[in-house]
C-alpha cells in the first residue's frame, strides 16, 4: 500500500509538472517565433482543470494570441474566437491575480525603459498596423483589423472612430453606423463630429426617419453646433413641419444672430408660410453678413420676380405696352427690385437655367434687348 502511494504521488506529481512545462513550453515557442504553436500550447493548459485556477495560465494564453496578433496579424484574423479568446483570457488574468498583480501589470504596463511591450499593446500594435497597411488595397480587411480592436479596447476613440471611417470606405454602412453609434456613448468624446458620421452612415442606407432622432441628440450635446441645426431644421422643413424647424431655427439665431445660415433658412421657412415680409428681411440680413450667398440672393431676387410674373401671366400684350397701366407698373417694379439681386446671383453661378430663365424675362419687360438675348444665348448652350 505504502509503495502505492508512493507511486500514485509521484505520478500526479509528473502530470502538475506536465502541465506546468506545457506553459514553458509555449513561452519556449514564442522565444523560437512558433506563434500558432504557442497558441495551441497554451490552449491546452487552459483545457487543464488543475491550471484553469492559476493567472499564470490564462497570462500564457493572452501573451501567445498577443504574439501572433503582433508578428502574424492575418493569423490571428483568421481565428474566429479570436477576440473571445483573448477576452477570456484577459478577464481571468484580472480575476485571479490577486496577490501582488504582477500579471495585470505584464497585461497592462509597457516599459519604455526596457522596451518591453504589454501583452495588451502587442495585440492593438498587431492589429492596429495591419488594418492601417490594408487601407489601400483591402478596406474590408482593414475594417476588420479595427473591428477586433474596437472589441477589446471598447473606449479607445481614435480606434472605435477609425473602424467606423474604414466600415464606409468598405461600404460597410450597417457596420460604420455601429461604431459610431458606439462613440456617440463614450463620454470622453467631446466633438460633434460624430454625429455627422453616423447622419452620413444612416443617410447612406436611406434611414430618414433615424436621422433626425440622432441630429436632435447630437443638437442636446452641442447646443451650439450650426451643422447639426442645419440638419434638424433642413429635415424639418423637408417634412413640411415649418413651426417646429422655426423654433429651432430661432434658438440658433438667439446663440448667434450673425449666422447668415440660419438667416437664410429663416426666409425658406417664412416664405413658405407665406410671411413674405419676414423672408425679405432675413435673406437681407443673410446677404448683409454675406455678400457673396448666391442662395440668398437668388431667393430674394425671385420673391420680387414672381410677384411680377403673377401679373404678368394675366396681363394682354394690350396692356403691356399702355406704359401708364398700372398693372405694367407693377411689373416692372418688381422687376427692377429682383434684377440687382438676380444680377448678384448671376455674377457668383452662370449655371442655374432658373436664374437665367428669370433673368431673360426681366430684361425683355425692362427693354433690355442685348442683355436679353445673352441670356438666352446661354440657355441655349445648357
């Protein structure tokens, strides 16, 4: 009995030295750069319930995926359970490491001194050059390079941000509007810029009616953000809810009256309410902040152009030519106002055949015969 057990200790003893050689030796093979094989190795420690208990074993397995991920990047992409993996292995280095946390610190700590990377920075430094080199020739595995890390490093902006950017370039929009999404909840990211990512991911797959949800969030975060407003009250308006984008519009302008944007925008939304007064005074305004808005001018010009085209399509040639009817007068007072405004449209777009169309009209009423026939000149080479 006593030679038994002797031998039953000395057996187990042989097996914890097995399984303990089997973490050397997976070290041992990442010394000798057997990435896979120091994989597998440390696969089957983990597989071992004696060493499933221990940080060092679960260290071994994050240091030999780490070590691939770092010397054989498209390796360790082609792993499906790559990510979990070292997920797992992670969490259970946290978990055990309980009595002086040397291996939280090797999975955590690059020392600059000595050169010696974390496990950590081995994997994102493997993945991260791998998806950068694949940017030109391979979007859709440089997308997935910046997935996996964006799984693992799950606050790390630039990489969550970069993910998304490389999802669009691989036309990937369901998979850009998830980052970004995702970064819209990372506190830490104080730019709005974000928001236009995901209005471009969501507006690339047609999801109108997520938009506006999103640019009113974003307009919560960054009150005083113009793109994000412009956005809210462009798709206001689009649905033809012109109270409520005027009630945005008016907070925008109360922040910063000398936007010739919101300006602009406000004569769109007085314009179609029919307030026609107030649309001539903000597309002032906005022209007055700036000279050279060619929408604004353009819209002001045809606010007195179709106030003379109303009449003029009921008026007879008769009473056209009767330069003391008062119908003609007011045709070619309207007229007049629109010509300098549509004058300063055309000097910034020669390209509008609405513009030059209008323009045609007001120089025939106002005799302007050569002016006339330059524009229809133009139409003519459209």
């Amino acid at each position: 009995m006593k030679s038994i057990s002797v031998f039953a200790l000395l057996f187990l003893l042989q097996i914890g030295l097995w399984a303990q050689g089997s973490l050397n030796k997976a070290e041992a093979l990442v010394e000798q750069k057997k990435y896979k094989e120091a994989v597998e190795e440390a696969a089957k420690c983990i597989a071992d319930p004696k060493q499933q208990t221990k940080p060092r074993t679960w260290y071994v397995r994050a240091l030999t995926l780490a070590e691939l991920a770092l010397n054989d990047p498209k390796a360790a992409m082609a792993m499906p359970s790559f990510i979990a993996d070292f997920s797992a292995a992670d969490a259970k280095v946290r978990e055990l490491d309980t009595k002086n946390g040397n291996f939280i610190g090797k999975m955590d700590v690059t020392v600059e001194l000595t050169g010696t990377m974390s496990v950590r920075d081995k994997m994102k430094t493997g993945l991260f050059n791998e998806g950068v080199n694949a940017q030109g020739s391979d979007a859709a595995g440089a997308y997935k390079a910046f997935s996996m890390l964006s799984d693992i490093f799950t606050s790390d902006t630039t990489i969550i941000k970069n993910a998304g950017i490389l999802a669009i370039n691989a036309q990937m929009l369901d998979q850009a509007e998830k980052q970004f999404r995702r970064m819209t909840q990372i506190a830490d990211y104080k730019r709005p810029d974000v928001y236009y990512n995901l209005i471009y991911a969501l507006s690339q797959q047609e999801k109108k009616g997520e938009i506006l949800d999103v640019a009113k969030e974003g307009h919560i975060k960054y009150p005083n953000d113009t793109e994000l407003l412009s956005t809210i009250i462009n798709l206001l308006v689009d649905a033809e809810k012109m109270d409520e984008a005027l009630e945005f519009l008016k907070k925008g302008m109360a922040a910063n009256a000398k936007q010739a944007q919101y300006q602009y925008m406000a004569g769109v939304i007085y314009s179609d309410k029919k307030d026609i007064e107030s649309a001539i005074k903000a597309y002032e305004k906005a022209l007055e902040i700036k000279p050279d808005y060619y929408e604004a001018a353009f819209n002001l010009g045809i606010i007195y152009y179709n106030k003379g085209a109303v009449i003029y399509k009921d008026i007879n040639q008769k009473q056209l030519n009767d330069p003391n009817n008062p119908l003609t007068k007011s045709i070619k007072e309207n007229m007049g106002l629109a010509l300098p405004h549509l004058e300063k449209a055309f000097s910034l777009k020669q390209d509008d055949r609405k513009l030059l169309e209008a323009l045609r009209l007001i120089y025939d009423l106002l005799g302007k015969k050569d002016k006339a026939e330059e524009m229809k000149t133009l139409i003519s080479k459209m």
